[in-house]
C-alpha cells in the first residue's frame, strides 16, 4: 500500500519544520526541536526525514538495497552488526505511516478522550480561580456544578457494543441442574451414574483419612524418615506449602474468601512476564536497575495469577495494563521460532492448522480488532472489562469455517523458488555448514509469465529449488503473505497454548519438572491434527461455526511470544508455573498475599498482578533500547558538568517527562500491585 496524501503532507511538514532548525551554530537541523514540536519520538523524525530524504544514515542505502531483495529486518541486522530498531530507522516508510496524520482509530479515541480531560481540568481550574478572585460565588457556583455533571457524565465506565460476557454460573444453578439431570436418568444411565457416586465417596473418605494422617503427623514431635518423607507428601498434595497456588487447599482459600468460591474459573496459574530482546544488551541491563526500578532480575517483568481459561485475546489486554501501554499499535501471539519450525514442518500441516492453532493471514481486518471497541470514557475501566472473565470470543475470522474458506483461495501445487544460501560471518570472512532458508518465491507472477530464479543479496554459495506450494518450509511462509502467518488465534485459552511447570517455571528448571512440562505438549501438528480432525469435520459437514464448539489445541509450547508494536518491536517472554514457591521464598509475596489474589482472582474472575520488577513502559518511545534512552534523559548525571551543560540536561529532563507524560506515561507509585489489574 502507498504512502498516503494525508501521510505525505504531514512528513513534509516534519521536513519543513526540521529545515527551519538550521542556524549557523547547528547546521544539521535539530531532531530533537522537531520531534518537540510534533510530539512525535526522535526515532520517528528520524525515520521521517530518512523517508523525505532529508538525511541519510550509513547503512540505509546498503538496508534498502537488501530490503527490496527480501531480507527481513532481522537479516539485515545481523548483517551490519546492529539491532533491528536501526535498521528499521535508517529503512524510509514504504506503507501507511503510523502515528501520524491518520492513528489508529482506537489511537485517536484514547488521545481525544485525554485531550479533553485536560480541557476540562483547565476549565474547572480557570472557574475556581475566578470564584477565588471575584467572590462571586453564586453564578460561578453553577458553572462548575454544570460543567462537574457534564464531564462526569463523560468519564463514566465506557461502554463496549460487541463486548458479551457469557452467564456466570453459581453453585445454586449447578446443583438444581445436577439434581434435575440425575432425575431424568433411567436405566443404564442412572447404573453408570450410581457407580460413580459410589466411586466419589470412597475418594471423599480417603480423603477425610488423609486429613486425620496428617493432622496427626503434624503433631507428633519426632518423625521417622519414613514419616518425614511421608508428611511432605501430605503437605504438598493436600496444597499446604509456601507457594501453593492452583494447587492450594481450597478449605484455607475459602476461610479467607468467608463463603464458598465460585465453580468457575475451576483453576488458576501463575504467569511470568518479561521484556525480551533476542541479543542481551549490558548496558540497557545496567540502565534498567540504575533507573529502572529492576531488582529481582535483567528486565522489567510482572508476575500475575490468572484465570486458566483467559483466552489470549483478554490476556493482550491485561499486559497493555500490567506494562502501561495503551493499545495503540498491532500486536500478535506467536511460537519461539524453533518451536515453530518443529511444530509446524511445512507449508501443508500449516494449512491444516490454521484455525485450530494459527490464525489466517487473509484475515479481514474488522475480524481480527473485533474487541478494539473504546468508545470514550475511562480507558483503565474499559481495559478491565476486557480481560474480566467468563470469556467469549466473537472473531468470527477465527472461525474454522471462515478459515477453511480463506485457505481454500491458495493453490496448494502452485510452484515456488526456494533459496538457499550458505551463512556468512562477515568478520571472519567464513561460510557456514548449514545451508538456510533466505528467500521463497512464486515461479510464475500474477499474470503466468515465468519469473527469474532468485538470487542471493550477497556473493554466497546458494541453490535454488522448485517445490509445490503445500511442500515449503514453514519457515518460508514469512515470505508469501503479508501478515504473519505464525500468529496464534486469539479464542485460544492459555491453558491450550503453554504448558505450565508444577512449582518451577521452564527457564532452567529441574529434571522432574522438565518431564512434567514436556508431557503436557503436543510434540507435533501432526499429532494435533490427528486430535482435532473429527471435530473439524463436523463443524465444516454441520455448517455450525458457534465460538462454543471451536476445537481446542492443548498446549503446544513451554514458552509464548507477544509482539506489541512492529515498528518498536517489543517483545514479552511469557511462561507459565501452577504454583510460585520462588516468589514466597524470596520474600517478594507472603503466602497470605498469595492466598488473597487467588481468592479475587476467582471471586472477581480477572487477573492479579502479584509482583512486579521495573517501572511502566509507554507506546512510541522506541521499544526496550529506546526506554532506556529516556531513562538516561530523565536521570541526567551531572558530575564533569559544566553549568552550561547541566542547564540543557536540566531542560532536557523537562521536555522529556513532558513528552512521556502527554503519551500517558506514569509510574503508578499510588496503586499497589494487588489492585493495579
């Protein structure tokens, strides 16, 4: 898609504007007086004026050359030795410009909405200033009175048109449909289900047992090793322990709770999420604990307990929140990219998977921002509402049926170039052993006409093959759509995509922990097919494409991916753990404190966050790198400062937290974590 007209006019004006900084003292212009000016981040005035021609960077015409041979971002990265954010500001604008003359709708709505806030809070403001000047209370009395109801009439909890919260359950309703049920039973039936209340009563009295074993191990002052070993199986089974969480007795949770917790959500896990960058970078790291507020870890991360049913639609946003974004930019779920090559082999288990674990990249856009509905009013509130549970999906475009439709426009014999290079160190002037997956192309173009075999951007030792669409790497899928063909559906529950450790979380965990996680996953997309093929059919032969009878994968990895932002590239690591004894054994979190988000969790049936390391992020300041640079601006050192110098990173500072403040930046010191979500 072209640059727009609108696009267009406000980059030229960016460029005028930067023309007009030129003085004798500073011949190059200021990028910093124009992204001022624009309220825009300076990497975007620099991406701007790289577009306009204004300026050039060292690699950009090396970037662009390589960009129009198909290397991604990533690629060319590694070919300088940079990160991608370079790369990205040196490459100009080739589609929409986002942030600019034409934001996202929601975009526009949160910045309407806080820039009359700010009219209203200076109106009110200027009235009780004339009230304090004049006196004249009587008339300026019911200006504020009027002006008070109007705006509170604005800021009311936004409403949401497609928002549907599906009926909540309670024991009273299950228990007079159990009993209706049981009524309606005869025969055979009514053996079975005799048999398994006989079965339930002899688990109910081991139970009991168990409870009097313990109680009695508890208290009798010297233990075998034989008892010893057995009180801790005891201890853990029945969710006694520091930690405890999915697995915590519910007799304890209950007590704090004062009545009986609620049949649904049946259980919860503990999500760690983390920022993550591909390539650790000791600077940011050392900026983000001298500034940042980092001290348990390398990064800004939160740790929450949630519904094991929040689906990945309602868990974007609850990170929006739990990092202080503002839903402004595109986002996508997706698999570590070595799992997704190991899960998913080639072009045609991708195809049969789509719908079941990938979403199609031919998606209409109105489909996948189904729930992207703010409509004005609190922003926060409107965020709760959406990851505030029972849950249902209405993207329809998620459906099996629509997917299948999608999929059926791809010619699955159509051939494609494949091309292979050698890998290249570029310091060391050496080829690699293993061949990779560089560029995947169509043979014939659009109107039949044969193309030209790809050739690799560099002089490397390369091959070409020809293989049938279905017969691609799905690797090289990147390569033939235009959106990510590795994005997750967003319908999916977290509990059906990552596999969760019982008391530890995947990152180096113990052998015996290892095995549990690994027996949760589903190995391959073969395997899954397999799984879900009857209940694919049946909805594709029945013509029901109902969000309730949707199939459900299982999960398929250890680790989940969350790309927020293409442009700023942040990425959040997220993991997953039943239970969190490290947080309780560190000293973070008391297990009351525990107990007590378990029970809101489930009493209110939203996440909690329950410890979080950094300070709140915002939208637009150039991902993680670009935080850090403005946390360094923000915390000027002013030793071997001269006064001169302290002045202008005094004025600095100002503009600055200006600027991170009018994008909705806050560090959030007045919420405590339990009650931040």
């Amino acid at each position: 898609m072209p640059i727009s007209q609108l696009d267009y006019d406000y980059m030229q004006e960016v460029a005028e504007y930067y023309r007009s900084t030129k003085t004798p003292e500073e011949s190059e212009g200021s990028i910093r007086d124009t992204a001022i000016h624009f309220n825009i981040n300076r990497n975007k005035v620099r991406k701007i004026l790289v577009t306009m021609g204004e300026i050039t960077m060292p690699i950009t015409d090396d970037a662009i050359r390589l960009r129009q041979e198909g290397k991604s971002l990533k690629e060319i990265a590694e070919y300088f030795g940079v990160n991608e954010s370079t790369v990205s500001i040196a490459l100009p604008y080739e589609d929409k410009f986002d942030n600019t003359a034409e934001p996202s709708k929601h975009a526009s709505e949160v910045r309407d909405y806080r820039a009359y806030e700010k009219k209203q809070m200076k109106r009110q403001s200027d009235l009780k200033s004339t009230l304090n000047n004049t006196g004249d209370y009587n008339e300026i009395a019911t200006d504020i009175s009027s002006e008070t109801k109007e705006w509170q009439k604005d800021i009311k909890m936004s409403y949401t048109e497609s928002y549907h919260r599906p009926h909540r359950s309670t024991w009273d309703e299950l228990d007079e449909q159990s009993e209706k049920n049981i009524k309606e039973l005869s025969g055979d039936e009514l053996e079975k289900f005799r048999a398994f209340e006989k079965e339930y009563n002899k688990i109910k009295k081991q139970v009991e047992k168990e409870e009097q074993e313990l109680e009695a191990l508890k208290n009798k002052k010297t233990l075998t090793s034989q008892e010893k070993k057995r009180l801790e199986n005891l201890i853990s089974s029945f969710g006694l322990y520091d930690g405890a969480l999915n697995k915590r007795n519910y007799k304890v949770l209950e007590k704090i709770a004062g009545d009986r917790l609620p049949p649904e959500p049946r259980g919860v896990l503990r999500l760690h999420l983390e920022l993550f960058r591909d390539h650790p970078d000791e600077e940011i790291t050392e900026t983000l604990k001298k500034y940042g507020s980092v001290q348990y870890g390398d990064t800004i991360s939160r740790d929450i307990v949630v519904p094991q049913d929040i689906p990945l639609y309602a868990l974007h946003y609850t990170i929006q929140r739990a990092f202080g974004w503002e839903n402004s930019h595109l986002r996508q779920f997706e698999l570590p990219e070595e799992r997704y090559n190991e899960f998913c082999t080639n072009a045609l288990y991708w195809y049969c998977l789509v719908g079941v674990v990938f979403r199609s990249p031919l998606m209409e856009e109105g489909d996948e921002f189904w729930a992207d509905d703010y409509n004005g009013g609190s922003f926060k509130n409107w965020l709760r509402k959406k990851y505030t549970g029972p849950y249902m999906s209405q993207c329809h475009g998620e459906g099996i049926i629509s997917c299948d439709e999608d999929m059926s426009r791809l010619d699955m014999d159509e051939d494609h170039y494949l091309l292979y290079c050698k890998s290249y160190d570029r310091e060391t002037n050496t080829y690699g052993e293993e061949e990779y997956l560089a560029r995947v192309e169509p043979v014939y173009d659009y109107k039949g006409n044969k193309r030209e075999e790809p050739k690799p951007w560099i002089d490397v030792p390369y091959r070409v093959e020809i293989v049938e669409f279905k017969d691609v790497p799905a690797e090289g899928l990147r390569y033939l759509f235009e959106r990510d063909p590795r994005a997750l559906l967003e319908r999916l529950p977290i509990n059906m995509v990552l596999a969760a450790g019982i008391n530890e979380l995947p990152d180096g965990c113990s052998k015996k922990e290892r095995k549990h996680i690994d027996d949760q996953i589903i190995s391959s997309g073969e395997i899954l097919i397999d799984h879900v093929q009857e209940f694919v059919d049946r909805i594709v032969e029945e013509h029901i494409d109902s969000p309730l009878v949707q199939p459900m994968a299982g999960p398929i990895t250890d680790v989940l991916y969350y790309n927020y932002d293409f442009g700023d590239n942040w990425m959040v690591k997220i993991t997953a753990s039943e239970n969190c004894p490290d947080l309780v054994e560190s000293g973070r979190i008391t297990q009351l404190e525990l107990d007590k988000a378990n029970v809101k969790c489930r009493e209110v049936y939203r996440p909690v966050l329950i410890a979080r390391d950094g300070e709140m992020v915002f939208d637009d300041v150039g991902g993680l790198s670009g935080f850090a640079e403005f946390l360094k601006d923000i915390n000027p050192d002013f030793t071997r400062m001269t006064p001169e110098e302290k002045e202008e990173a005094k004025e600095r500072k100002k503009e600055m937290l200006t600027w991170a403040k009018s994008l909705g930046w806050h560090r959030e010191k007045k919420v405590g974590d339990f009650n931040l979500l």
